[in-house]
C-alpha cells in the first residue's frame, strides 16, 4: 500500500514504515492510504465466526502488504493486542469495551501497534530514535506505556499542565526511563502546536531522528479499525444485522478509523460522531462550513479539541455529501453527560466514564430520529474505563471497582517538568 499526503494527491507516495516513521508528511500533511483497501469476499462472509487475531490480521495485512511479513505480523498482532474488546450487551444496546490494555483506554490499540511497528521498521539501525507526542490525557499514557522499555526508541510526552487527570499524569509523567514529560502551560491545542512547530524545526531535525505518536500518524490509526471490525462482527453474529456505532471523538482518529473498517466490508451501517460542546464536526455535518475554533474545557477532557487534526483525512477520502451519509454528528454538554452517568448506574449499575456517556447520550439524543431504530443493533464505544476518570465519575455513583493495573499506577510519582507554551522552550530541551 502506498501513503500520500492529505494536502498534495499527487505529491510522493510512500510506504507504510516511511508514513509511520516520518509521522506527518513534509509538507505538513497527513499520510493517507492511496485506496481503500477491502476485505477478500470470503473473509467479508466469515468475519462473524472468526477470532479476534484473525480479524486483526486481515484487517492490517492490506495495510503493511510487501513491509511486514505474514509471521512477523502475527507476531506483533498477538504481543500488541493481548487484551479483549468485548462487546457487551447494556439495556438497548451494545457497549464495545475498549478499555481492557494496560492504561484502560482505547488508545492502547494503536500505541502498542505502533510501539512494535516502529521497532520492526528500525530493527537494523543503530541511530536513536525520538517519539515527540502531545496529549489531551489518554495519548500520552498510551504511547509511553506501548513504548517504555524499548530499545532504541525514547518518548517525550507533552500535556497540558493542570488538564489532565491524577492517573493520567501518573501514566504520562510516572515511568521514567526512556519515556520523559512536559506539562504546559496551555491547552491541548498549543501543545500540539509545539509539536508540529518542532517537526518543522530544520535544525532539531540535524540532531534529532524524530517521529510523532499522535492519532495523526498512520501506525496508530490502522490498527484501530481491528475493534470495529471484530465488535461489527458480533454483533452481526448475534443479530444478523448491521450495526450502528457511536463513537466519543476528539481529534477524530478513531473514527476515521471506523470508517476505514467499513469501507473495508466490516458490516457496519452508520456512525454517530458525538462530541461535547467542542462541537467543530457536527457543525461541519450540519451546516459545511469548516471552522476550527479554540478548545473548551469539560469533563470529557480526551475529546476537548476545537481543531481535529483528523477532519484532514476524512475530507480528503470523503465528500461532504457522502459524510452525511454515513455519519451524523451530535454534541452532548456536560450537564447531559454527568445525567447519563448517573441514570445508566441507576438502572443498570454501570459505570459510564465521561467519554463514553457521551457516547451513550448522543444515541439517546438520536432514538426516533430514524438514525437509530429498534430493529436494527446500536452501541457506543466506550473509550476509557471509569475508574481512570473517579473523580467525576465516583461523586455522580459512588465507589468504582477499580482495575490493579489502575491501582499500580497510583503509586507512581510524577516527573515532568513545567516548561511555557512556548515553541523555543520545546526545542531548547530536546
Ligand atoms: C482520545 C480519546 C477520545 C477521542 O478520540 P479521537 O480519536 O481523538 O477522536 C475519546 N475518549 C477517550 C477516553 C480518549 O482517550
């Protein structure tokens, strides 16, 4: 498969190690595959009676054809996705469980992905190579959780200081060794700011082999089609239907991801992009104007992004009109996300993370709009385990079990350092 360029079509295509290292294009693009790749008929047929891993594999396999071999892919597939994404069934509908990896939350899919697909890539080179990565609270975990230990390979995390929970600066800031930490004073949006400002640094790329971890790189986005597709699967297995899938966005990585698992044949009818009142998509779906606006803060802190960086990708593979298609966007405040926690533990004692009752509420907010019907499977994906969110969860449910890998982090101590928004302050410490 060949990588081109979201800001140039016919600019140079590349390969998927160059489009994963590299991160962004040079001229500041996103990499994007060149077709959509799509299931064999015979695997689209057999999805629901297949594994998890085999449907890992034909899902990324089209992805890295001719880069990773077969077994080595297998390999990866099984040391990266070592956990389940079950997906369970609550009241009306379908909850797909995306929060069973070491730091609970969906984002473990792609960091682990990427973790072992960088270190194939660069399995023969001996010069060190440095993730740069900034975070609105559950990227930063993920990334330097997938990373931390591995050889040759160092992660600098960057977080808005203050906008992040306790665990997540303790899964950011808490690991030491090759993983190090920035908070800044700032927002979500300036730290990506920094980090784009510093990959086009000409004289830190002479010091420094640099690659990015964020949703915009392609290692993290393809191998979040896996749980569409598997959790699609089941539930056509269950129903024999087509699935409608929620899905909390934020920079829209994941659902772009979606999309590509359908466009691949995962048997997936459509999405609802729900966002908090950072509302720029479903905005863009409702009127077509694009404005990108500053970030807001709210309890659903993974999701406070006013400019995602994904919108990128998705209008380059699709137009507008075929994005209303296939998606309908809704924003929930968090007045209706703190009801939604509370009333899903009521009736079901569920515990609902802010993000994923979002989620929950936009397919609440959709029931007889036609979107979402009885007679066809619905669901949200649920994007991060509660207890990484107790205390906005914890006040509206009472105690929330919580994990041991949770409770271990707990014990760290954070080190990171406090540094200005401010692009020089980045590139004189790196
Ligand atoms: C990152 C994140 C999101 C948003 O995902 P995007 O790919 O940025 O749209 C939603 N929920 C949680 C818990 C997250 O960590």
């Amino acid at each position: 498969m060949r990588y081109y360029s979201t800001r140039n079509k016919n600019g140079r295509a590349v390969d998927f190690a160059h489009a994963a290292l590299a991160g962004l294009a040079p001229d500041g693009g996103l990499f994007v595959p060149e077709t959509a790749p799509e299931y064999p008929q015979a695997v689209k047929t057999s999805l629901p009676v297949m594994s998890f891993h085999d449907i890992a594999f034909e899902t990324i396999k089209p992805f890295v054809q001719g880069e990773i071999p077969g077994a080595a892919l297998e390999d990866m597939l099984y040391e990266a996705f070592n956990f389940d994404a079950p997906l369970a069934a609550v009241g009306d509908r379908y909850v797909l469980e995306l929060f069973h990896g070491p730091t609970a939350a969906f984002k473990d899919f792609g960091a682990r992905f990427m973790a072992r697909a960088f270190s194939y890539f660069r399995r023969n080179e001996d010069k060190p190579l440095r993730i740069l990565v900034a975070t609105s609270g559950d990227t930063g975990g993920a990334v330097a959780d997938g990373f931390f230990g591995v050889d040759g390979i160092s992660v600098t995390v960057l977080y808005p200081k203050g906008r992040v929970s306790p665990l997540q600066e303790r899964q950011i800031a808490g690991l030491g060794g090759n993983i190090s930490a920035f908070a800044v004073e700032g927002s979500f949006d300036d730290c990506q700011r920094l980090v784009k400002a510093a990959f086009a640094d000409e004289g830190l790329k002479k010091r420094v082999v640099l690659s990015s971890a964020n949703s915009i790189n392609i290692a993290r986005l393809v191998p979040q089609a896996v749980y569409y597709a598997t959790g699609a699967a089941r539930a056509m297995a269950e129903t024999g239907k087509q699935v409608v899938f929620c899905v909390p966005s934020g920079n829209f990585g994941n659902l772009t991801a979606g999309m590509y698992a359908r466009e691949m044949g995962a048997p997936i009818r459509h999405f609802i992009a729900a966002t908090n009142i950072n509302k720029t998509v479903p905005d863009y779906l409702e009127n077509g104007v694009y404005e990108p606006r500053a970030s807001l803060p709210t309890i659903s802190n993974a999701m406070d992004v006013g400019a995602p960086s994904n919108f990128e990708r998705m209008t380059v593979h699709w137009s507008l009109k075929r994005l209303c298609e296939t998606l309908t966007g809704v924003f929930i405040s968090d007045e209706t996300t703190r009801e939604t926690i509370k009333s899903v533990h009521n009736r079901y004692g569920r515990f609902l993370d802010p993000h994923t009752a979002v989620g929950w509420a936009a397919l609440d907010a959709l029931k007889s709009t036609g979107k979402i019907t009885p007679d066809a499977p619905f669901g949200t994906l649920a994007t991060a385990h509660p207890a990484k969110f107790a205390e906005i969860v914890e006040p509206l449910t009472g105690a929330i079990p919580v994990p041991p890998s949770l409770q271990k982090v707990m014990e760290r101590n954070v080190a990171a350092e406090t540094i200005p928004a401010d692009v020089s302050a980045l590139i004189e410490r790196l």
